[in-house]
C-alpha cells in the first residue's frame, strides 16, 4: 500500500489560510492512502480537484510560464470553472472513481532547454520551420516548366545530361540540387535498378545500368549490382521528388550511410493521399464504381462508332443521348465523395489531378529475365521513364499546395524528411542465415508432418486386401464411413493383360483422388486438405466431425442432446446436409422420423460463416480447452506445427525479398555517424548490410505511414518460426539504439479530448482511468471492459481500441462472438449493448441537441469526437490538420462514413504527435551535436541509431520531446498543465538490437540462441547520470530567424459556435444516468431561452412568435439561430432588411422547437408547428 505525507515546513512561511489548505491536503492525502507510514517528498506535489498529479512547479513554469489560468479559463468567471470542477466529479462518481486512490511521487525538476519562442505554440512552429527549411522553400519555388525531352536517349554507363541546345555529356549525378526523380528495375531479375530519369530547370537526364551497356548483350555474368549516384547527401541540401519515392530511395547509392542526409525525398504519393486520398471503407466502393464508369464509357463508344456508320441521309439526334443520360444518372446516384477522390498509382493520380492518360504497357517489358529485351527496346522504356517523371513533375505542382492548405502547420511538412529516411543495419550473415535456418525449419516441419499424413493413408488404404474387415470396419467407425471406399475395377484387355494408362485400377476412389494423374507416385496432401480432419478422426463436444457441402464442417448429435447444445447456442445446419446425413448412415426409423441431427461447427466470424478448415490458428485454443480433440498425436502435431509456421507462411515472401545491400558491393559508401569509434572496428564489417525500407510517409487518409514488413514485423514470439525477424536489425559495433513506446498514445489523445470539456485532466472516467487506472485497483479501463464482458483484460483492449477509433454494437457483438464461438447471436448482442451503455452511454434525440451520448464513461469523449466529424472541414485539434476530401462532411451523402472519420480523429492526432516528436528531435540533435540519426518508427514506437558516447543524451532528448508533445497537446486543448505520470516516457531503451523490450531473450523454433539484454531508463534513472545531461548548445542553430503567427487553437474555434448557456445544459445532460434526468434539463434549458428571449434587455412582449414568423416569410427578418443569445429580439422596435452574417458552424437548430415543449409561455401554446 503506497503512503503520502507532505513534507513539514515552517509555519512562518505560511499564511494562516494557506496552512489551512496545507493541511487539509495533508489530511486527503494521507486518507486516501489509509497509511500511517509517511513519505517525505522534497516539493509539496501539485494536485488537481480530481487527484491527478501535475508537473512540478519548475517545469510547470517552464513550459506553460507562470500563468495561474489558461486562456481557456481567462475566459470563464469563479462560478463557471467550479461548476465544471463538481459536473467532473458527478461524472467520477457515477462510474465509481470518485476519491479512489491515485499515485503520488516526488515532483521531478530539472532545466529543459528554454522553449524558442513566448509559447509552446510559437516553439513548435519555429522548430518545424527548422525541419522544414531550405527544403520547403525549395519545393515552393520548383520549376513549373519542364524542358523539351531529347528525341534521343544515349545507352551510356551512368549519367548523361541533355540540356536544349546542347550536345548530351556525361556527368557523375545531375548538377542541380532541386529534381524530378524515377528509377526503373527488371523486377523479376534482380532488385538494383535498370535505368533512371530526371527532370530539372535546366535538364533532362538519363542513367543507365552498366549491366544493359555491355556491347555484348549476350554476356550475363556482367555485374547487375550497382546504384545511381545523386552526389553527396552529407553537406549539401537536395530535394528529390517522386511518386512512391521509397522504392527510388532504395536504389540511390549515396543514402547507404550512417551519416544523416541531408537529402529530402520528397513523396507525391503521399501528399495525394494525405489531401485526396480514399479510406479503406471507400476503395472497394470506388474500384466498383470505376468499373461501372468504364462499362458505360465503352457503351459510348460502340453507339459512337455505330452512329459513325449510318448514311449521311439518316436522320438522327446524335446519340450523345443513351449513354450520357445514363451517366448523368450514374452521377445523380454516386456519393459526391466518388468524383473528389482516386487511388494512389501514378497513372489515377495523374489523370485525376492533371488529366493525363498514361501509357503503362511498356512498364512489361521490364518483366522480362533478358536484358536483351530492355536494350531492344531501349528507347521506347526511356520514354516511358521520363514520362513518369514528367507526370510527376505535374502532379507535384499541384499536390503540393493542396497538401500545404490541408496541413498548414511547419511541423506537418517538416517532420516528412525524418520519416521519408529509415535505415535499418544488418549483418549479410546473419540475413541469409535467419532466412535459410527459418525456412529449413518450416518445409522440414511441413515435410514430416505429410510423411507422417501420407504413412497412415498408406497403412488405411490396405482395408482394401482385406473386405471382411472392410465391411466389419468401416460402416461402423463415423469418420472412415464419410470416405468413398468404391473400388476402381482393374480393366484387362483380351489377353488377360491389365490396360496399360490406368490410374491405380482396385483401389477405392478416395484414395486415388489424392493423386493428381496416373504417372504421381505419392498421394497429394497436406494439413490443409479437406479429408484431413477425417484421417485425425477430430470430434468437436466429443462427435466426431462430418463434411456437408452447404454447411462446411458439422458434428452429429441425438435428438436428446438437442437442448443442451442449443442452450450453447449452435446451429442446426441445412436441411439438405442433414438428410444427406440420414441417409448416409442409414438412420432414418420406419416411420421416416432420425433421432441424429447435424450442428454447425462454429466459425469466428459468426454463424453466417461455414467452418471449412479445423487445423487452423482460430481453432488452436478449442484444442487447449478440449472442445476440439483427436486420438491421433499426429494431429496434435499438425497443428502445433501449423501454428508454429504461421508467422513464416504470412510473411517469408516479404522477408526474402527485402533488398539488402551488403557493404562488400560498396565498399566506399558505407560511411560512420561522426564519433570516435569507426564501422571499421565492427567485428564483421565486411559483413555489414543496410535495408532502406521503402516507406509511403503518409500512406493513409490518417497520414499514417505504410511499409509492408518493418511497420507490420511481429514480436518474438517462442512458438513462431521466423518471428525474430526484428532482431536482425543489429547496430554496428560504437552504436546502439535509442527509443521509446509512446504509451497508450491514442488513448490519452482521446481521452484528453474528452477531459478538456471539463478542462482538467481526469475529468472525465475515460481519462481519469488512463491517467491513475490500475489493474489491481481494477479502475483501468481494459480490466472495467474486461469485467463487463467476461473476457481476458488483452481481449478487453481491441474492444476498447475498436470503440474508440469509431466501431459500434455490431463490431463488439461479432468480437465477442470470435473469442466464444458458442456466444449466441442474442447473448451477444445483449452483451455488447451493455458494454457500450456503460462506456459510450445511451443515446438521446433531440431537435435542440440533435444526436448526443450520455451516462457513459466515455460519452463526453465520443460527443466531442463526433463533434469534430462533423465539422464541414474537420481538423486534428493540435497541428490543425485537415480531414482528407473524400471524407469532408460535404462530400458525403448517402454513406457519412462516420467511424472512418472518428477513427481519422484520433489516428490523425496520433500522427501529429510522432511529427512533433520527429522534428523536437530534430532541432535537439543539431542544437547539441548529438551523433544519431532516426532509423525507424512504428506507429506509437521511435527509434534513433546513435553512437555509444551520446546514447544517454538522445535518451535525454526523447524524454525532452516527449514533455514539450505532451504540453502542447494540453495547450491546444485548452489544459495548460500536464500529469506528471504522462509527461515523460515510461522508459527509454538502449540496446543493440531491434525488439519490443529490452529484456526479450528472442528466442524461437529458428533461433536458440538467447540475445543478451539491453538498458532501460526512466526519467529518475536518466537524471541520475551526469553523461545524460544536454549542455554546450551549438550557437549557430538559431531558429529565432523563423516567423511565428498566431492562431486561434482548433477546439476554440469549434467553440464559438455555441452559447454559454447552451454548453452549460448540454454538458449537464452528459453526465446524467438517467433519461427522465435529460428530459428534465432539455426542458429546463428550453423555458430558460424563452423566457430570455422575451425579458432580456426590456424586450416588448407584444413582438410575439407570429410576429416573427410573419417578418421571416416576409423576408423583412433572417431566421435567427436557437444557439444565439437572444433568438426573439423586439423586432418591433427597429426592423431592418435582411444582413447577410456569418453562419456559425454549429448545428441549425429549429427555433419553433424552443417553445413547443414550454407550458409557461402564455398564448405560445403552438405545438407541431415547423418554420421551413
């Protein structure tokens, strides 16, 4: 049990009032704690009214400055922000939280660097201007012209310049800093690049492999390994722009080194997607409809054609008639989101954005293994490049401004060179070994297991010697008796000689449909086949399995048993199985009545879904629980094996063909980071390899980046062969890495979001558990989740997760129904609505409030996040970034997608933050001199290679970006303070290895051997080391050069839209439990703005409802808006002609609704009346 006690100080500091709350903080405290044990702490902590713990005062004044209110609450008056304090404690108590215990420890203070500006707003846009520049001044000011193309391409080794009016000359790498850039491979061949083009201001360049410029083509021992140079990447500023420029980068040879670049490549693909791009619900939607459009395109055509051939002396009125009619109906059909939106390839991106058709065919020819193909056809394939780059060119003039609109903040931009620069060390050894070692493991696991399937078939099949026990045997046993035993004659010619060509003539069919002609020598099976569960002889509840056609896997069961099983809520399969069944096993009685009926073997996905394969990883845990059983140990085998190999199967094809680059190939490019230790005292350097990940930035509409391995890599796990993939990732002898897991990141988003209605930190349940939740207290929100459902706390997280990025009922009813099979489709549901009335609340509908949730834990979170969806430009409440085209409320008509919009929300905000992140770290890097560089984030996850002697510092400086993230979160959100046990990661790791923790032996079926451990810190254990502390700042990084402007936060924006006295209602109404509760303060709200309409400020009451009504559809007045301070005003006095104002960006309330629930209005009894 923790204890609390406030260390004592002299009275005389104090005065008499102060000491009275001293020790009235003392007393809470420590009764809190139920502990007569005290601790001392050198620095009273800083508490809010809901127990949470904030920053101490020096960092508090550090990062917020001495300010005792923020802007938020300058705003409201005494009254009004202890009205906030007791709505968030009736919140907390309703959900039982209320004075529950809370974790108190010394307050942490030291000096961070001084923030570069007046706030963290002007900080954080000074740093992202750093991160940015030159290179956003670059991209401003690129060429928008593109030169003429040579008419002729020059198949020279490297790079060959082609400036107009001059004769083409051979270059190292093309002169200018600023291009268009795209490399082209013989894909199937080898992964080094083919041939290059680019464009600049100035010229047109080509590159060609060596590899393609041998003068003898038929010659293929040449070398194929080689990378186009683009100059030095250390000291001088280059932007290169391309479309999914990853793969590109990947095959740039200056970007294998350790030093940091100073290259941007800079992604078209990304700045579509993050601007234009569709969500995951919208592509199939889209691809269908781009069918539609191509099918009514081609009917076009043909009437075109056809008309083409009529005689002149036909008359006609064109035809322009079908085909655009059914477009335009098309069109009247299709959501608006459909024609504002495209995929992400090149060729729809160009033709969305510049209307240009491009010709891919040509990208075939690169399909082939013979380079003599690519020589053939050597001019056509570099047009084709340049065209790629020319239509990238266009692309990117007009992306990019989009980009810069939607995402204005410096931060957004300039956190992309970061991310756009992974590189992940290796060993080539250990590569080739971890890939080798794995997959030996699986095909020899695999390959035992189907020795061991195929003796057994082999042994089976020998009943057919023996037909006495063949007919005593089979009919009898309920899994041989499902095999086709009909034997096959042997077919003799005249002579008596066997046919020649038969396929195993005198066997049963079964067994001769397991070869796939007549010259196979072994039968065909593996785990998956369909006839394995019946050699393993599975039952499920103790009945052996049965194959139906049109119900996928079932089990028989007595017409007796029939209730028992149906109470476990399974289902009856077909009609026809179950006859087929019947009559299969001949147990129909005389009177045409079976006591046997079929059940379905659930399946994860719910009872619409068929079980067709039992030996499967869904099924793993029914063999553990016992509901799944076999005699057989072979099965048992099968399966584990199955699992085992699961990993593998999924991902080896991605594995082997990462493109790893060893540095015995370039000798000369793989340059240290700067530091006293060189690669060169790396054991194994002439082992050391380098993957370059090939990143899309932001390859989601939530600007998430996507990369199909590394951001996906599974952790370690000991059962999974391969799934120590992460730690061939192995820092060179002198580096290790730096990083952290941001902790329950989006979940402190969302519920900060939530608490900054009540603008205190755990005000609401939501936050209140993230912040001081524990498992043993059980007031976490996983082990609450947990206690609702009956599940595992780590089943509880994906419920809590889905909820939160917008999932409903629906999902939380087939989850559960995925963890219990046997759950039934009621149960279920009943479940689910009971765990969203607890978490997400109750709804109410209202013409006033509209839509809105209350009585949940979460229902002030989830009204908030809604809020924003619903905005006509919604905006991500920190950086204020822009919600992608397809997804702006205008652009949706019959599908809102509005869990792809919440789900943007958060997963957007949590992007926001790894940007800040990204570019803290860069200005801390520069300014300290700090030897790292980033090597690779995942998500919530970042890491920094960096060099021994700096290890502590980086940490340092992770924990530095961390709190300022942190703050200006709070800052924006209208908190200007921050918990301390958020404000700093949990630890920082470093260690020699990539891995999820540092302690992790990684051991598995493909490696044995245990990996040594690496360091973890926290913010008390970094302090604790001098080497940690960030000193002599590096004067020459000033970033007071950069302009700063001030703008208003996003959530205060949104909250102009409302009135006072509507917020004061509307969130009362949040907190209620109850609807008669709601109903009451909806109706209360209703008389109060009547009566004010008609009181306020000596308004006559002889200028009435109708009089108002009469002056609207006179159009002498504007409707006026319920959320207004007065929405009545004695028009009588001074009646002017309509004002055009500004609409406000909330809700269009009804304003006859504000009085038709009102008994008190003397003659304003007009019920169901409607103003249009």
């Amino acid at each position: 049990m923790h204890s609390f006690t406030v260390k004592r100080i002299p009275s005389r500091r104090f005065s008499r009032s102060q000491l009275i709350v001293y020790h009235r903080l003392r007393f809470q405290l420590s009764r809190r704690y139920q502990s007569t044990e005290p601790i001392t702490f050198k620095e009273t902590p800083r508490i809010n009214p809901v127990g949470i713990q904030h920053l101490s005062k020096s960092l508090h004044a550090q990062l917020f400055g001495n300010k005792k209110h923020s802007l938020k609450e300058e705003s409201m008056t005494t009254e009004e922000r202890a009205n906030l304090i007791n709505l968030s404690k009736q919140l907390l108590k309703n959900h039982g939280l209320l004075g529950k215990k809370t974790s108190i420890s010394e307050p942490i203070s030291f000096e961070l660097p001084k923030l570069q500006g007046n706030s963290l707003d002007e900080h954080f846009q000074k740093l992202g201007h750093f991160a940015s520049e030159p290179y956003k001044t670059m991209a401003l000011n690129k060429f928008t012209t593109i030169i003429p193309k040579p008419l002729q391409w020059v198949r020279t080794p490297g790079w060959t310049r082609y400036e107009p009016n001059k004769k083409p000359e051979q270059v190292p790498y093309p002169k200018e800093t600023t291009i268009v850039f795209d490399v082209e491979t013989m894909y199937k061949l080898s992964p080094y690049p083919t041939l290059a083009t680019a464009v600049s201001d100035k010229a047109w360049y080509s590159w060609c492999s060596p590899y393609i410029c041998d003068a003898d083509t038929t010659n293929d021992s040449d070398e194929i390994k080689h990378l186009v140079p683009l100059g030095d990447n250390t000291t001088t500023p280059r932007l290169i722009i391309g479309h999914n420029v990853g793969y590109d980068r990947a095959r740039v040879l200056e970007e294998y080194n350790f030093k940091p670049s100073k290259t941007f490549f800079l992604d078209t693909q990304s700045l579509h997607v993050a601007t234009s791009g569709l969500c995951s619900r919208q592509r199939p939607m889209f691809v269908q409809m781009k069918k539609k459009r191509k099918l009514l395109e081609e009917e076009e055509a043909k009437v075109e054609e056809s008309m083409r051939t009529t005689t002149e002396t036909e008359d006609t009125d064109g035809i322009t008639g079908i085909s655009t009619s059914s477009l335009n109906n098309l069109e009247e059909e299709e959501d608006p989101w459909l024609n504002v939106s495209t995929m992400n390839s090149l060729s729809d991106v160009a033709l969305f954005h510049c209307g240009i058709k491009m010709d891919k065919e040509p990208r075939d020819y690169f399909a082939s293994l013979d380079k003599t193909i690519v020589v053939e056809n050597f001019q056509k394939l570099m047009t084709y490049c340049s065209d790629d780059v020319d239509a990238t060119s266009r692309v990117f003039d007009k992306v990019l401004r989009m980009f810069l609109k939607k995402c204005p903040h410096p931060v957004s931009f300039g956190a992309l060179r970061a991310l756009s620069s992974f590189i992940l060390p290796t060993t080539e050894t250990a590569w080739n070994n971890y890939i080798q070692n794995a997959e030996e493991l699986y095909q020899n696991s695999k390959l035992m297991i189907e020795n061991k399937i195929i003796e057994s078939i082999e042994e089976l099949v020998k009943l057919k010697d023996d037909s006495e026990k063949l007919s005593r045997v089979v009919p009898k046993d309920p899994w041989l008796r499902q095999l086709d035993w009909t034997m096959k004659p042997i077919r003799m010619t005249k002579k008596g000689v066997p046919v020649k060509g038969q396929k195993l003539p005198g066997y049963p069919e079964w067994y001769r449909s397991l070869f796939a002609n007549k010259d196979s020598k072994t039968p065909q099976i593996t785990i998956k086949s369909r006839s394995i569960p019946i050699f393993f002889k599975l039952s499920w509840e103790d009945h052996p399995v049965v194959w139906t056609k049109e119900s996928g896997w079932c089990f028989p069961v007595h017409r007796d048993e029939f209730e028992t099983f149906k109470s476990k809520n399974y289902i009856i399969a077909d009609e026809d199985s179950i006859a087929q069944y019947r009559r299969d096993t001949n147990s129909i009685n005389e009177d045409g009545t079976s006591d046997q009926i079929l059940l379905k073997v659930p399946h994860p996905n719910g009872p619409a879904f068929n079980c067709t394969t039992l030996l499967s990883k869904p099924y793993i845990h029914f063999f553990e629980k016992g509901v799944l059983k076999s005699d057989s140990e072979l099965a048992h085998q099968a399966l584990n094996m199955n699992s085992s190999g699961s990993y593998w199967m999924a991902a080896r094809e991605r594995i082997k063909s990462q493109f790893v680059v060893s540095r015995k190939d370039f000798p000369d490019q793989f340059q240290e980071l700067s530091s006293s230790s060189s690669v060169d005292a790396f054991n194994e350097q002439d082992n050391l390899a380098i993957i370059l990940p090939t990143v899309i930035p932001m390859g989601t509409v939530t600007r998430r980046a996507v990369e199909n391995t590394w951001l996906t890599a599974s952790n370690a796990k000991g059962n999974r062969i391969g799934s120590e993939l992460k730690t061939l990732i192995k820092a060179p002898k002198g580096y290790c890495f730096v990083g952290a897991d941001v902790d329950s990141e989006e979940l402190w988003i969302a519920s900060l979001v939530g608490d900054s209605v009540f603008n205190i930190h755990g005000g609401t349940a939501i936050g209140w558990m993230c912040l001081e939740g524990t498992k043993n207290e059980g007031t976490d929100l996983h082990t609450k989740t947990a206690q609702i459902l009956g599940c595992s706390r780590n089943e509880a997280k994906i419920f809590n997760y889905g909820r939160i990025y917008g999932a409903g009922v629906k999902f939380a009813g087939q989850l559960l129904k995925r963890f219990n099979p046997s759950l039934g489709d009621e149960e279920a549901k009943e479940t689910a609505i009971k765990l969203y009335e607890n978490t997400k609340g109750k709804t109410k509908r209202s013409k006033i409030f509209k839509k809105f949730w209350f009585g949940g834990s979460e229902s002030i979170l989830f009204n908030k996040l809604e809020s924003i969806a619903e905005q006509d430009e919604a905006k991500t409440p920190v950086l204020g970034c822009g919600i992608t085209t397809s997804l702006m409320k205008r652009n949706l008509k019959s599908n809102s997608f509005l869990p792809s919009r919440i789900n943007w929300a958060i997963q957007s905000s949590g992007v926001d933050y790894l940007h800040l992140l990204c570019c803290s770290m860069t200005y801390l890097i520069a300014k300290y001199n700090l030897n790292a560089r980033l090597t690779i984030s995942i998500h919530d996850e970042i890491r920094y290679l960096a060099s021994e002697k700096d290890k502590y510092k980086v940490a340092m400086a992770l924990q530095i970006s961390n709190i300022w993230t942190r703050a200006i979160f709070c800052e924006q959100m209208g908190i200007d303070d921050l918990p301390q046990n958020c404000a700093f990661f949990s630890a920082v790791d470093i260690d020699h290895v990539m891995r999820k923790e540092v302690d992790m032996d990684c051991t598995t079926p493909s490696n044995k051997v245990p990996i040594p451990h690496g360091e973890n810190l926290d913010i008390i254990k970094l302090l604790a080391k001098p080497e940690s502390l960030l000193i002599d700042p590096d004067s020459s990084v000033d970033v007071s050069q950069f302009s700063y402007k001030y703008r208003e936060p996003v959530f205060s924006e949104y909250n102009r839209a409302y009135s006072k006295d509507f917020w004061k209602y509307f969130l009362k109404m949040q907190v209620q439990d109850t609807k008669w509760k709601v109903d009451s303060l909806e109706n209360s709200y209703l008389k109060e703005a009547t009566a004010e309409s008609f009181h306020k400020n000596g308004y006559k009451t002889e200028y009435g409802l109708l009089d108002y009504l009469r002056d609207v559809k006179g159009k002498k007045i504007r409707k006026k808006n319920i959320m207004e301070n007065s929405f009545l005003t004695d028009y009588s006095v001074d009646v002017q002609p309509i004002k055009i104002e500004p609409t406000c960006s909330g809700e269009d309330y009804n304003i006859l609704h504000s009085v038709a629930l009102s008994n008190d209005t003397g003659n304003m009894k007009l019920k169901n009346i409607q103003v249009k």
